[in-house]
C-alpha cells in the first residue's frame, strides 16, 4: 500500500489464562497449530512512524521480541486488569534506552488503580532506579495523538466498564459484555473490528461468539476479527463456520488501512 497507512497487529488474542492453558492437555491446548496458541491479549497501532500499544498484557515482553519492538511512543490502557496491565514493567527498557517518559493514557479509575499496584513506578520520593518513566494521561473523551483523533468508547465488562478505542474506521472493542447505545453511535462507519468474543457460551463478563458477531452486524462491519479466545476456539475447525467477513483474530496477525486524515477531536 502506498501513502500514509494505518496499521494494525494482533500482539495477543487470548484470554487471561493464555492458551494453552496451564495444566491442560484438551485438543486445542495440544495443538501443533500455531494459531491455536495465544498470548494474553493487546495489540499494537502503527501511523507515522509511531508505535502506540493497547494494554501491557503479561506476556507482554514475549510479544515485543516475537515482533521486533525497539520502541513505543504510548501506551493506551483498556482496563486495569492484571491480564492487560501486568506487563508494565518491561515498558522500562524502552525508556531506559530513550531517557523519556513513555506517555500513557487510561479513564480516572484505571490510571488510580495502575499507579496503585505499580506504586515504585509513580513515587515521587524514591530514586528513580530501574523502573518505567511514564506520564499519566487521563481519558475524559476524544483526544488528538500523534495527528490522529483518538475516540474512547465506553464499554460494560460484567460489574464493571472498559474502553474501546477508535482511529479512524479502525476500532478495538474488548473485554466487554455490553456496548452501551451511545457507544454504538460511535462505532458507525466501521471498516475494521477487533471484538471480545471469548467463548461459545455464556460468561458474565465478555461476550460470546455469537454475540459478538451479532454486534459486527448490527453495526454491518465488512471485517471483523474475535480476539480475547479460550481454548474452546478450535483455529481451523470453527474458522469454517464463521459467516463472511468474520475471522478468529491470532498471535501475530497484521492489517493495513488507509491513515484517517488528520483532524483535531
């Protein structure tokens, strides 16, 4: 593809136990197939040149040498469960080498409990020592990052919420079991979808696959890829029965689309 791009890599599409799963010896956890094994769930942004990471999941480290990450300009945080945050630490070599504060981004609620479980990152009286450098930025609605507008989408995860995050007709929406009406409005115009789609059935917290689905209907999305996987999803078995423009999302996956113009939120 020539000119501006926006692109998109699946750094991890499973849940928080990884697959396989530990102790377990079912078939998908037995698996020769590479897809069937997946790390805990994020992903990675890339526009202009720079690197913007969704979530610190905790094999996190594993998923930046697997790609081939020298650097990363900002980190947006869906939630602050240990799944998607507990990787935060090895965001230190990056900023070791740079000697800049990576920026990061999350609602109110999740920057408190972040600064809380990773309180030696935040002190303001300890030496600095071999620790992240981060900046704390919080997520009260749209913002303009690195020239693109970054819209936050407010989302229901079980008892609690979440945020997806939309760049241009890209959006990444997980770790939710309900998408409120007015976000709905904000997920109009889609291209791309990377949904919550945990199991075939029911959990109260995540959406299921056919649930998930539904939505990327609803919403009439031409692609939709299932992140956020159990080891009930069978890669090359239950890929055949997804209907068209819906895939399993995997370790390692890429997409590419147009750059959303620049604008200002």
């Amino acid at each position: 593809m020539t000119g501006p791009s926006l692109k998109l890599t699946v750094l991890g599409s499973g849940t928080s136990t990884g697959v396989p799963v530990l102790g377990c010896h079912c078939e998908v956890c037995s698996s020769p197939e590479p897809r069937n094994n997946r790390t805990r769930c994020s992903a990675l942004l890339e526009w202009g040149g720079r690197k913007i990471l969704i979530d610190t999941a905790t094999d996190f480290r594993q998923q930046a040498l697997r790609e081939g990450l020298d650097h990363i300009d900002c980190v947006l945080y869906t939630h602050a469960h240990a799944d998607h945050v507990h990787g935060i630490d090895d965001l230190r070599t990056f900023t070791l080498r740079t000697g800049t504060a990576i920026p990061i981004y999350a609602a109110r609620g999740v920057l408190d409990r972040i600064q809380g479980l990773f309180s030696y990152i935040f002190s303001e009286t300890d030496a600095p020592g071999y620790r992240p450098r981060l900046e704390v930025n919080e997520v009260r609605g749209p913002f303009t990052l690195f020239g693109q507008v970054v819209t936050p989408i407010p989302l229901v995860h079980g008892p609690g919420e979440s945020l997806g995050y939309r760049i241009g007709n890209l959006a990444y929406v997980v770790d939710c079991s309900a998408i409120p009406e007015s976000s709905r409005r904000l997920l109009e115009g889609l291209d791309v979808l990377v949904i919550d789609a945990l199991r075939f059935r029911e959990h109260d917290s995540h959406f299921t696959i056919s649930a998930a689905i539904e939505v990327a209907r609803q919403l009439q999305v031409p692609k939709t890829l299932l992140t956020h996987l159990t080891h009930d999803i069978d890669y090359p078995r239950h890929s055949a029965e997804l209907p068209e423009g819906v895939e399993f999302a995997y370790d390692g996956q890429t997409l590419t689309l147009p750059s959303p113009i620049a604008q200002e939120p």
